[in-house]
C-alpha cells in the first residue's frame, strides 16, 4: 500500500510527459566497429553551465551502460555532439460552444453559437545529440529531444529529468555487443 501512491503519481506525471524524441541515422555506416567516444561541445556564453555539465555525465553514464569507453578525441571511434536551444513559442486554442436555448419559430428551440479564443506563450527546449564519424566528419546518427521548459525546483529534481531524457534519445543507439543497426 505505501508503494501505491508514488506509482500512481509516476503514472499520471507520466501521461502528462511533451517529451518529443526523433532519430534518424545514416543506414550505410557500420556502427559495429565502434567502441570509444569523446564528448565535444562549444558552450556558447548563453548556456547554462550546471545543465550542460548533467547533459555531458548523462551522456558518459548511458554510454558506459551500453558497453562503450571515453578516450581522447583524437583516437575516439566517434565523437558526441550535443546542442540546447530554447524557444519561445506561441499557442492558440479556439472553442467553439453553443449558448443557451432559444426558441425558433419553425424548428423549436436553438443555440447560438460563441467562439472562445486562448492565446498561450511558453518557452520550449530542444536538446539535440549527434554522432559524427571522425573520418569525414559526417553526421552519422542523430537524436533530437523536444519538450517545453519545465521549472524544477531542486537539483536533485533537474538531474533526475536530464538523465531521462537522455536515457529517452540514446535509447535507438546500438549497445556495443548488440549489433550493427541503430533504431
């Protein structure tokens, strides 16, 4: 009975998850032949530090958990890209609802109708990752996660959902013993 409730809250903050993942890969290259990696990112003086040092020990957590090793860029087998971009955006709802009943003179009664509209503004957070293929330089698989901007209240919180999301956009990338082709 105590577990209930921290599921059942698991759950509903599950249903309501906008987390938005997409991949795509280049289906010619052979991933089997990778086993180390370095992490590259140019933080741009806009960007939140503490996020992107979580992001950078999400990232070596899921892929030492898939089987691969960190070594120096220059003898890595590829290097991981990651790229953070928030943007303001705007929606707008419109419902439609009929009002009231009214008589009619030939039909009985009718509802006029009324139009409600909403216009809402929120902020929305895209962290791309991307796998580049030294030689050549050539994107070879890439993973953007999509979400609006959640306010979270304590580090241990904002951790917790980096590492989710990252688990959510390395989850297509093939493990190093599982074999060759990406999800």
């Amino acid at each position: 009975m105590k577990y209930l409730l921290p599921m059942l809250l698991v759950l509903l903050l599950g249903a309501c998850s906008t987390l938005q993942v997409e991949r795509d890969y280049n289906p010619e290259f052979d991933f089997g032949g990778l086993s180390s990696y370095a992490i590259v990112h140019n933080e741009q003086a806009e960007e939140d530090a503490l996020k992107n040092g979580r992001i950078i020990r999400a990232l070596k957590s899921v892929m030492e958990a898939k089987g691969y090793r960190e070594a120096p860029r220059e003898s890595a087998d590829f290097l991981l890209l990651f790229h953070t971009r928030v943007r303001s955006r705007t929606r707008i709802d419109t419902d439609y609802e009929f009002v009231g009943l009214y008589p009619y003179r030939w039909y009985g009664y009718y509802a006029p109708m009324a139009m409600t509209t909403r216009v809402s503004t929120y902020d929305e957070e895209k962290l791309i990752v991307d796998v580049v293929s030294p030689e050549g330089n050539q994107i070879v698989w890439r993973a953007i996660a999509t979400d609006r901007t959640r306010y979270l209240d304590t580090p241990e919180e904002r951790i917790t959902y980096i590492n989710e999301v990252i688990t959510a956009l390395l989850e297509g990338f093939p493990s190093r013993n599982a074999g060759k082709e990406p999800r």
